[in-house]
C-alpha cells in the first residue's frame, strides 16, 4: 500500500516535472542565395568524380539546381592533369587518372568567373587487424540483456597520424545518422586504432558490411563538422556554423583522396 | 613629520575636529536572534545627518556634543528612537525589535523609507530575503538567483535556468560572492536550481552598474550574499519538506550573546523516492546536497570573529558510472575596530570548484577552479560628510582544465589526456571616498587598480595562422608568464531634486581576468575556467548610467527608469569548430573584438500593505563586433529586446496569501539555418547570419497560495501550494532542424518544450 502511494506520488512528479514535449513546428527562416555546393571523390583505384549542385531553401522539397557548365580539372603530384567530362546530373568524372596511394591530388573547378581549388591527399589502405562483438560494459537490470557492442580494430603506422571514416550497412542499407570517425589522437594502443560501436538490432544471420576510409587529418576536421552540421543546430548550444571547405571561400563540400577496406560480416 | 601625523590620524580616525562633535557608533542587531543587520538606517532626528549599518551591522556618526536623538529604522521592523547626551565619544548598540501584523503602520511611519533616492547607490537592487518565500518558483523551491532574475536588467539564460545575464553580459561576468567568496558554479542539476539555500541567507545585493571600487575582477554585475551568522539569543530552527528536496536549519547561541552558530541543510532525493517505489534500481544515484555552516565569537566590543564554509555537490551515477561536480568555500574574517571611526575586516577566503567522472573506477576525468585569498578592508568615518574606504586583496588561482585517465585496463586504448595546470596571481588596491556636498548632491568617487600575473611553471606556445605551435617557450615555478595592470575609476552620484525624487549617474570601468570557456549559453559543470594569458587579454568594460529615482504615496511607491551603455573591449568567441574541452591549444582557436550593450530599466514597487509587488521592464541590446565572425555588429546570445517581471503579493487574511509571477521575453538571439545541401548521402544545415533569429517570445504565469499554520507556542508551520506555468503553456527551450521522420526527403523544425504545468506542494516549519 505504501509502495502504491510512492510509486503514484513519483508517477505524477515524474508526469508533470519531466513533462518536456517535442513538437513540429512551422517558421519562417530567410531566404539566401544559393551558393555552390562540391562534394569530390579521389579514392584508390578510382576515377576523379565531381557532383556540383547549389544549396536550396531549407523547406524547399525540389531537388537542388545542378551546375553543368563548370570545367573541372584533376592534377595529380608529378603535374599530370586531366579534364573530368560532364556525364549528367550534376556529375564530373574523369576518364584515365586513378588514385595512387601517397598521391597528392588537386582538384580545380571553373565556373562563370569563379575559381575554386582544393588539395587532398590519399593515405594507404587500412587494414583491419580484428574485429570483435563485446557485451556492453554496465547499466541495465541484474539478469537484463545487455547491449552489444562491435569493436573495430585497425592497424596503426606509428610514423604518422591515422584517421579512418568508416560506413555501416546493414542488410544493405544504409546505418547511422552521422559520420563515424576513428583517430589515433583519441584511441590507440600500441599498433592499432580502435573504433566502438552500439550494434543494431538485428537478427542472427543478418550482414553488416562495414566500409573503412583512411583519410588525412583535414579531412578528419571537415568530417568532425559536418557532422555537426548534420545535427541540425541545436538552437541553444554551440553556435552552428558552416564547415569550411577545402575548395575555398564561398562553396561548400569538400574534395577528398581516400583509399578504402571493404568486409562483410554476418551478425551472430 | 606633519603628514605622518595626519596618517596616523586617519587611520585612527579621529583627532580631526574641533571638540564639539563626538562619535555615536555600535552595532545594529534583530533583538530576537542577535543577528547583525545590514543596511539598517541611522541618523540624527529632524537633521540631514545619517548612514547605514554596514556589511557587519556597524555604523558611525559624529554628530554635534549635546542632546540628539538617534533614530534607526529597517524594513520589517519597528522603528528605534532615542534621546542621548553626547559630551563623548559613545557606544550606542541598537537593537531592533521584530515588526508585527498589528504594528504595521508603526512600521511604515517609523522607517526611513526613501532609502532608495538618499543613497548614491546606482544600479543597486537589495533583495529582501523574507519576500523570496512569497515567490512561486519551479518546485516549489525558493530560489535567490530566481528571484533575481525577476528584477529589471536580469534575465534568464534559459528556462527554469538560475544562470543569469546582467545588463547583457555573458555568465562568467557575474560575481558571485557567499560570505566574501567567490561561487563559481551557482547550480545544482543543470541550472534547475540555485546552489544557495534561503533559509541560512540574511542579505543579498545585486550590483549592475555604480559597482563600488570595493570589488573587481567581474565585467557584469556583482551578486553579495551573506550569510545568516546564527540566533546568539536562543535556538531555533526551521526547515521545510518538498517535493525535490528536504531542508533543515538549526542555529543558536554558543555563549548568549557572545557566540553562535548556524548550520543549515538541504537534501533532494528524487533517487530515495524512486528507489523505494520501485522504479530505479539500487545501483542509480540522483541528487544534490548543500550544507552551510558557520559560528562567530565577539572577543570584547571592538573584535569580533566569523568562521563560515558552504560545501554543495551534485552527484549522478548508476552501476559503475558516475559523475558528480560541486562548490567548497571557506571564509575566516575578523572584525576589528581601531577606534569609533576606524573598521576594519581582515578576511582569508578559500574556494573551489571541481567537476568529475568515473567509470569502472579506470577512466577518471575531473577539472575545475581554486582559490586562496585575503582582502584587508578599512571604512574610516572620516566626518558627517566623508566616510573613506580602503583595501587590498590578492588571489592565488589555481586552474585544472582537465584530466583524462584511463587505467592500464580494457579502456587503456584510449590516450590519456592532461592538460597543463594554470597558476596565477589576482591582485587589487583600491581608495574610495563618499562624500556629501550640501543637502542635495552626494557622491562616491574611487579607484581601483588591478593586477594581474600569469605565473609559471607552464608552457606558452606561439602559434601561426593555422592555429599550429610554432615555438614554445618554458617558464619555471614562480615565473612571471604575463602581467596585465589596468585602472579602474568609479563614480556614483546623487542629485536630490526634492522630498519625493532624485537623479543618479555612475561611472565604472571594470577589467575581468578570468574567462568561461563553455560550449553552451545554459551553463554546464563542464564548462572550464581559464585565465587571462599572453595571447588571450583580459575583458575591459566601461559602463556608463544614469537614473531619475520617485517615490510616491508617502515612499510607500518607489518608481526608478535607469538607462545605461557598456562598451566593452576584448570579448571573446570561438572559431568555428572548436572544441572546448581537452584543447591544449584552444587559446589558438579564441577570437577578441569589441562589445556594446545598452538599454532602459522602469521599475514600480509597491512595498507595504496588504498588497504589494512590483512591475519591472527592461529595454535592450547587446552586439559584438568581431572581424572573422562577421564585418558588421551582431546581437549576442544574451540579446534580449524586451523583459518583463510582474510579482504581486496578496494578503487574504492574517494567515492566507496569495502571490503570483508573470514574466514575459522576447527570445534571445539564435543562429538557425537559411538553407540546406547534400553531402555523401546526408543532409546538412546552412547558416548565414550569426544570430540573425530570434527564439519565440516566452511567457508563464507561476501561483503561490501560502497558509500560515496556527501558532502553537514556539513552533509554527506553513504550507504552500505553487503551481509553475499555470496555463500550461509550452514555451520553446531549443529548437532543432531535421529530416522530416513522417516524410523521408522533407526538413521540419522541432520544438522541444521542458515543462509543462507542475504543481508542488511544501510543509515548512520553525520552531
């Protein structure tokens, strides 16, 4: 009885203290003029791909405007350049220059009388040295299932910085609202970077095929904000603001080297 | 020889007049508890002749010899008179005895009650501390920084929130002082509620502007709470049971009339009650805790020595986790008295502030702030017209940005973080006069000169435009790193227009050392301290103010309109993308650039009778101008245009009232998106103009039904009955921008509210 009283008390301070809601709202936001917007590819093995489209209103439900009549150049460290050919929805490609590992490339767009230029460089593939599925190391109730985790190891050269991005799909779909990043500045022991990761629910026998990008240290930074540009702005913390690309001012994106390690897993 | 003579004879303080007028000084003191009041008015019938009782309850007049009749009158209690014959040098302790219900027009008559247009004091609000327990607040918890933030000028930084801004000026820029020492975080569970219990605290005074050279070190405001030092005459208590949180205070004397001591509590417990109905586990904590404490001896007449501490912690942790983070101040004063007119305080201070977590007893991370100081301030009365003030004081701060270790187990993968520990000197001298010039004008003049010392042992590193270390440089313990010296005048005037009205102006330039390097504009425990350094210059404001000062309905009306403009040099931002917390170079990634504030304050109070209250409004802007965020003036976080604060108190019967809160603002200036773009599959936010929204307007009406309990010989009780946000309506706290979850490919924006009505009820007693 007294436990029915305590547990209605605490209900209702629960109920009326904690009575935070969330709700859509509408509001009108300014309108700006669309600026350019870059995101480049030079992975290994790859051909140079560039889309170039423009932002949009942020309600607005139309694809964004794509730029078709841009000219787009790739150089690579010995000076070798090529033009990437326009192949449709706002897609540059190049058709001979593939990504080497240690190539220090240059991306340059043209477009009415704007130029932008940005520089990236292709580390080595990573390699994975393990990965392993852990039960999450506390909370819950004594007897409650606990949460797993997968933890990704992957091989660390002690000569130089090692950062990875890396993407998750599960049953072939994408997994994961932001970026996941991986650096030796944060976790490494000895010879390995290691990243840790809540697994989805899932059902045994289900693939999570893991994609892993070795990417340099400014890339690491553009990848660290825009994730949060991706959070969306949280109105009463940080102030938001826009990641600065690696093509200069005014435009955003960015124009990235990387070199990637593929595997598959089947979930337990 | 003739001036070391006249040092020596005001520092004694006296010596300086002709024999026909002798000083009438002592302490004023409640005669129920003993407990010294501050602020009290003491002058000399029918003449122009009078003060105030200071921070300690001392006062002195030198008055002509002969007969006077000295009067003394303080808010809630009745009015002391008395005839005396001064052919010497006297010692005249008055005790004041407790107003009640039936004496409330003695109370009314016998008050000097135009304090407010006699002083020179500017931007000065005085909170009565009885009058907090009428106000609805969030829990029903009486809160003082709440309350605060109810006067004009002073704004929330959130809802629910007792982090303030003071005139436009950001947190860290408010002093906050707990028996002269230094609050650094003033609130438990994220802002919710203030760090300072009600029930132990005997006086709190706001300073936005006419800050006396007194203090320093803060750009914004000063807020000085002081401590209830105990019932010297009999033991009492008083406490009260809430819905968060338990409170109880015990006080009395140690040696009647010599010796007392106050201890005070408080406790939530919203983990106690989930626990034992059930809905947590064992293994969760969730609560905060303060304990003040304090006991004073008087030596003889002339000594008297006070002994105060306040420790408070907030601790949340479940299972192996855990994090807690809270306040420690200490504060040793001795009060002496070289002669009639000669007061001194000598004060040792000691204050910290940490903030910790621990994960399977292997990951521990902490940071935080400490202080060891002593101040030395004299009041010399010099005459009827001049009363001096003088000082020094020096602060040793110790900073711990942070510490990351992580044990030589299974989170040993992740790399110790340590941040260097920062040392430095804060130091301050200051002289003072106010001074009366004729029946109408009065003025305080003053300054202050302050120091402050980088100090070694440390590193300090150049770097170049891409925030990269190019060189450093070591500096060994006790070395000076960097120094920074600035000269602080201060002016307050009063120009008495007539009975009823007056005119004030200020003057005040303030340089603060230490900055808050903080992720958010809420306040969080994680936010770090740091101080001024080679390449991070200390904040300087100039503040300027005026005000026209009426009282109506024979003083029991007081109206005031303020106008004040602040510019400020050296404010500081980030750079886009910087992390705040474990960022060894984060001085590298700091952006300086000018500020201005400016605006109007109206204030009405109605201060007696059945019903009283007040209506405030404040009017203003707040910009900062700095190059790399944007080319022209921006409104900062803190820009709010409109302010309004409605309190009114009713009572019903002698044992019934009914109080009510209705504040509204217009929102505080936000950055929200102006477009959108895709990048690698998802969807990212583009910002133009900094700040260039608004958050919606917020208003809430709060209720208080408050029902005394029938007096049954020395205990008595009271409930109240509070509801938070009567109508319910669901003001924004953060509003977010995302891919609609309804409509995949569309972009909505959320609102996200933190209460709706909350009711709450509180038994409090006294005995």
């Amino acid at each position: 009885m007294k436990n029915k009283y305590i547990t209605g008390l605490f209900a209702l301070l629960l109920l009326l203290t904690i009575s935070s809601c969330e709700e859509v709202i509408d509001i009108d936001l300014n309108s700006s003029s669309p600026v350019v917007v870059a995101e480049g590819y030079m992975d290994k093995d790859s051909l140079c791909t560039m889309k170039l489209t423009y932002t949009t209103g942020y309600f607005q439900r139309e694809d964004a405007a794509l730029i078709e009549d841009a000219t787009m150049t790739i150089t690579d460290e010995t000076g070798t350049s090529e033009i990437l050919h326009y192949i449709g929805k706002g897609i540059y490609r190049g058709a001979s220059m593939r990504g080497k590992v240690n190539g220090h490339y240059t991306a340059t767009i043209r477009m009415d009388d704007q130029v932008f230029s940005g520089i990236s460089n292709l580390m080595p593939v990573p390699v994975i040295d393990s990965i392993n599925y852990e039960d999450f190391p506390f909370g819950g109730h004594p007897g409650a299932e606990l949460p797993q985790m997968l933890v990704i190891s992957m091989k660390r050269d002690p000569a130089r910085e090692n950062h990875f991005m890396l993407k998750f799909r599960h049953n072939g779909e994408p997994v994961g609202s932001s970026l996941d990043l991986a650096t030796d500045s944060y976790s490494s022991s000895g010879d390995v970077v290691q990243y840790t990761t809540f697994l989805m629910e899932h059902e045994s026998g289900d693939t999570l095929s893991v994609e892993i990008y070795a990417i340099d240290a400014d890339l690491l930074r553009y990848y660290s904000q825009i994730n949060e540009a991706i959070s969306g702005g949280m109105g009463m913390s940080t102030t938001p603001y826009n990641p600065a690309s690696n093509l200069g001012d005014d435009i955003l994106g960015y124009f990235m080297a990387r070199s990637r390690s593929d595997t598959i897993l089947i979930l337990p | 020889m003739k001036i070391r003579i006249l040092i020596v004879l005001l520092l004694s303080g006296s010596g300086l007049f002709a024999q026909n007028r002798y000083t009438v000084s002592g302490g004023v003191s409640d005669a129920s508890s003993g407990e010294n009041l501050v602020g009290a008015t003491v002058y000399v019938a029918e003449t122009t002749l009078g003060g105030f009782s200071n921070s300690y309850g001392f006062y002195s007049l030198t008055v002509p010899k002969g007969r006077q009749v000295i009067v003394c009158s303080y808010i809630g209690y009745e009015g002391f008179r008395k005839e005396i014959n001064l052919d010497e040098d006297m010692r005249l302790n008055i005790r004041l005895t407790p107003g009640s219900t039936e004496l409330e027009e003695v109370i009314v008559h016998a008050e000097r009650a135009d304090r407010k247009l006699s002083t020179v004091e500017i931007g000065v609000e005085r909170l009565d501390v009885a009058s907090i327990t009428k106000i609805p607040v969030l829990l029903g918890e009486k809160d003082v920084l709440k309350t605060l933030q109810l006067m004009p000028g002073i704004s929330t930084i959130s809802e629910g929130s007792s982090g303030f801004s003071v005139r436009g000026g950001s947190m860290d820029q408010n002093l906050i002082l707990l028996d002269e020492a230094p609050v650094y975080s003033a609130s438990h569970l994220m802002g919710f509620f203030s760090v300072f219990n009600a029930d132990a605290i005997k006086d709190v005074s706001v300073y936005k502007g006419g800050i006396p050279a007194t203090y320093g070190g803060r750009a914004a405001s000063v807020v000085d709470i002081q401590m209830k030092d105990g019932n010297n005459q009999h033991f009492s208590g008083s406490g009260g049971i809430g819905l968060i949180s338990s409170r109880l205070t015990i006080e009395g004397p140690i040696v009647k009339d010599k010796s007392s001591f106050i201890l005070s509590g408080r406790r939530s417990y919203a983990d106690l009650m989930a626990r034992a109905s059930g809905q947590l586990t064992e293994n969760v904590t969730l609560y905060f805790y303060d304990l003040n404490a304090k006991i004073n001896y008087r030596v003889n007449e002339n000594n008297r020595i006070f002994l105060s501490g306040y420790f408070g912690k907030d601790d949340f942790g479940f299972e192996d986790f855990g994090t807690d983070w809270g306040n420690g101040t200490g504060t040793l004063r001795w009060n002496h008295l070289f002669s009639p007119r000669l007061f001194s305080n000598t004060t040792l201070l000691y204050s910290k502030f940490d903030y910790g977590f621990n994960l399977q007893d292997e990951v521990k991370m902490s940071s935080g702030i400490e202080d060891f100081s002593f101040k030395e301030d004299f009041t010399s009365f010099l005459s009827p017209d001049h009363t001096l003030k003088f000082g020094l004081n020096s602060t040793w701060h110790i900073f711990n940005p942070g510490e990351l270790l992580t044990g030589d187990g299974e989170f040993a993968i992740i790399e110790d973080i340590i941040m260097e520990k920062k040392q430095s000197l804060e130091s301050g001298i200051y002289l003072s006069n106010e001074s009366k010039f004729g029946k109408r004008f009065s003025a305080e003049y003053g300054l202050r000169l302050s120091m402050f010392n980088q100090m070694g042992e440390g590193w300090d590193f150049s770097y170049d435009e891409e925030n990269r270390r190019i060189d450093s440089t070591w500096y060994g313990r006790g070395e000076v790193m960097q120094t920074y010296v600035s000269l602080e005048p201060r002016l307050s005037m009063n120009y008495r227009l007539g009975e009823r009205s007056s005119v004030k102006a200020s003057f005040n330039r303030i340089t603060q050392y230490l900055h808050l390097l903080s992720n958010s504009t809420s306040g969080q425990p994680t936010d770090t301290w740091v101080p001024s350094t080679t390449h991070v210059e200390p904040v300087t404001v100039n503040q300027v103010s005026a005000g026209y000062y009426r009282n109506f309905l024979d003083n029991n009306l007081e109206f005031s309109v303020e106008a004040y403009y602040k510019q400020m040099h050296h404010v500081t931002d980030y750079e886009d993308g910087t992390y705040v917390m474990f960022n060894e170079d984060i001085e590298a990634s700091i952006l300086e650039g000018d500020g201005r504030s400016y605006g109007f304050e109206f204030y009405l109070k109605k201060k007696y009778g059945s019903l009283t209250g007040w209506i405030s409004y404040t009017l203003a802007r707040t910009e900062n101008l700095i190059e790399e965020i944007s080319p022209d003036w921006y409104p900062t976080t803190y820009d709010k245009t409109h302010d309004v604060a409605i309190v009114v108190s009713y009572d019903l019967t002698r044992r019934l009232s009914l109080s009510g809160t209705w504040v509204y603002y217009t929102g505080n200036a936000v950055t929200f998106p102006s477009g959108k773009y895709e990048f690698d599959g998802y969807l990212a936010s583009y910002y133009t103009e900094r700040n260039g929204y608004r958050m919606p307007d917020y208003h809430r009406l709060d209720l208080n039904l408050h029902l005394a309990g029938k007096e049954r010989s020395r205990f008595k009780s009271s409930w109240d009955f509070s509801v938070y946000n009567t109508y319910n309506r669901y003001n924004a706290y953060i509003i977010s921008f995302r891919e609609s979850k309804t409509n995949p490919g569309s972009t909505e924006a959320v609102k996200l509210s933190l209460f709706g009505i909350v009711p709450s009820i509180t038994w409090n007693f006294e005995f």
